[in-house]
C-alpha cells in the first residue's frame, strides 16, 4: 500500500522541493532534475517510463509518492470547429472538464481549478451542484498533459476559466502557475495565460504583487451592483467599486492590460444602456472587454442575445475608444458551457 505523508503529491513540487524530497527518501538530490523532466517535460504517465533512473529508485517511488495522472472519461469534438471538449476522472473518482481549442495562434486548453464551484453566477452551469473539493496543482497540470499526450499537439495558450473560481484555490493556482511556465518543464509563456475570477478582491490584489505576466480577466457581466447582484452572489460581498479598484491594481503593478468578460443575456444585459453604463464604468483604463454570448443551459432561463443585438453592443463600445471583441463560440455542439458535461455525467451515474 502506498505511503503517503506529505500534503503535497510530489507532481505538485518545485524543483527545490523535489530536491529535499529525495533527499529525505535517501536519494541523491541531482536525482530531481532528472525526475521533474520526466514529469513535466517528457509528461510520463508513469514512474516506470523513466528509463534513466535505477529499478530501486523507480520502485521506491512508486511506494512513497502516488504520481498523479487523469483518466480520459470522455472526448466530445465539434463538428463545428474541431473543439474538443475532455471529461477527467481524478483519482478520487470525481470529474472535471477541459476544452482543447484549436486557432491560428496555436493551441489553447481552458481548465478547471475546482471540482464544482461555491460562487453561485446564474448563468453558469459550474455552480449548480455547488462545490466539491479544490484541485491539486498535480490534477491542474495533469489537463493540460494529459490533453498533449492524447492530441500529440503542443499547447501554447492557457485559461483558467474552466470549472471553479482560480481567487477560491488561490495557493494551488498561484503554484500551478509557477510549474507550468518553469524552463524546465513545458516553459509556457506567463503572458499566454490567463486567469479568469468574479472577483475576489484580496486575491487579486495578492496576486498583482507577485508581479506575475500573466492575464487577468474578471468576469463583470453587469454596470451596477444591482444588476450584479441578481447575476452574481459575489457582487454581494465586493462592490463593483472594489473590484475595479482592484484591476487598477493589478494593472499597476504588474503593466497587464485587465480584460473584462461580459456575458450578453437577452433582456438582462444587453440594451443600448447597458452599453453606455459600461463604457462610463471602464473608460479610462487600459482594459479590453470580452462580449461573450451566453451559452444556453437548460437548468436556466437565461436566453443568449441575438447576433444583430450583440454586434450593435460592440459597435457602441468601440466607438467609445475601447476596444472589443466578441468570443468566437466554440464547441455549441457539445456541451460547450462550463459544467455541462460533468453534470451530464453525474446524472447518469445516478
């Protein structure tokens, strides 16, 4: 049986602490190097792939240090666009999702930081089933390799926008972060990656002084507290005031442009005022905003914008001198919202 004393699983550990780690097994400490390439270079799945290490060495980790991995449970492609869509099981057995999203820029993964998510957004399938546990930096890493190991495609795009609130699982998030872009291991550019939250304001400013590169996108979605409220439980604890102070922030500390996310909902949010209360809201920052039309999830009543009310929206902000984009829909065909699939999953082991 496995011998498992430590908190943090050894995918989980920088080189540094990998070193100590040996050492306290008995093991030269240059033996790091050698494993954290396996890991996070060379993605092994397993202990015994690593062929430049002894047979005792192998098998003395194999019994001190469980070596995370994810099994695929299920791989959804878009016929639209080739977008595929992966259900996780993590070695407790619950089960996550990514998305694999293929662009001319390179290849981008969106994963999930938490199993299930404690912010209660309406519009967000993630949240219905409220939150489970928070991921290991293992199991975030492990989406990505495991999403290169079966696609035999590099990645060079991250967002953190799958399932969970990154702000939540703030530790294991900032050192999944620090793994995933170490020159050692799969080296991907700080300033490939964003980070989406609703808007944990002490976070994000913990964050701005780690002065990392990476992007920082808040999900907004509404001008004034009120509406916010009525989207999101979190607008009840911070006031769009704080939050916005807090992306000044983390501008000014670290010089990256803030994106705002603003999901279009028919009715709710998406008028010719609603326009304009967010270019007065905004206007001045170095910010890019994000219209992102809402996917439809049947537990909702939340209906998307139409694409003439959608691009009258962004006309109204750009003219504004901000600029805007409107999120290519990718994956409609196959659960393509945040938690869809992983619910649908969970209902029919029911």
């Amino acid at each position: 049986m496995m011998e498992q004393k430590n908190s943090l699983d050894i995918k989980s550990l920088t080189l540094d602490e990998l070193q100590n780690r040996l050492v306290e097994l008995g093991e030269k400490a240059f033996r790091a190097k050698q494993i954290y390439q396996w890991m996070h270079e060379k993605l092994a799945f397993d202990y015994d792939e690593m062929s430049n290490l002894s047979k005792e060495l192998r098998e003395k980790l194999q019994s001190h240090e469980e070596l995370i991995k994810l099994n695929i449970v299920q791989v959804q492609e878009s016929a639209i666009d080739g977008t595929r869509k992966y259900l996780f099981e993590l070695p407790d057995g619950n089960v996550v999702e990514s998305v694999w999203m293929k662009y001319h820029h390179g290849n981008s993964v969106c994963i999930s930081s938490q199993v299930g998510c404690r912010m209660g957004c309406r519009f967000c399938a993630s949240t219905l089933d409220g939150l489970e546990r928070n991921l290991l930096p293992s199991e975030m890493l492990e989406q990505i390799y495991s999403i290169i190991r079966h696609t035999g495609e590099r990645v060079s795009n991250i967002v953190i926008m799958g399932t969970g609130e990154p702000m939540d699982n703030y530790d294991n998030f900032l050192r999944f972060i620090h793994l995933i872009s170490n020159d050692k291991g799969q080296n991907i550019s700080q300033r490939n990656i964003t980070v989406s939250t609703c808007g944990i304001v002490p976070n994000m400013k913990r964050l701005a002084e780690e002065k990392l590169q990476i992007t920082l996108a808040l999900s907004l979605h509404a001008t004034t507290d009120e509406k916010r409220r009525k989207l999101m439980p979190i607008a009840n604890k911070y006031s769009l005031e704080e939050v916005l102070e807090a992306c000044k922030y983390y501008f000014d500390k670290t010089g990256r442009r803030i994106t705002f996310e603003y999901s279009l909902v028919a009715g709710v949010n998406d008028t010719k005022e609603d326009a304009q209360e967010l270019v007065n809201l905004i206007k001045g920052m170095n910010c890019h905003v994000n219209l992102i039309p809402v996917n439809p999830i049947k537990e909702r009543d939340y209906k998307q914008s139409n694409k003439e009310q959608i691009q009258q929206f962004k006309v109204r902000i750009e003219k504004s001198g901000i600029s805007a984009t409107v999120r290519r829909e990718m994956g409609r065909d196959i659960d393509g919202a945040c938690g869809q699939l992983r619910r649908k999953h969970i209902s029919n082991q029911l």
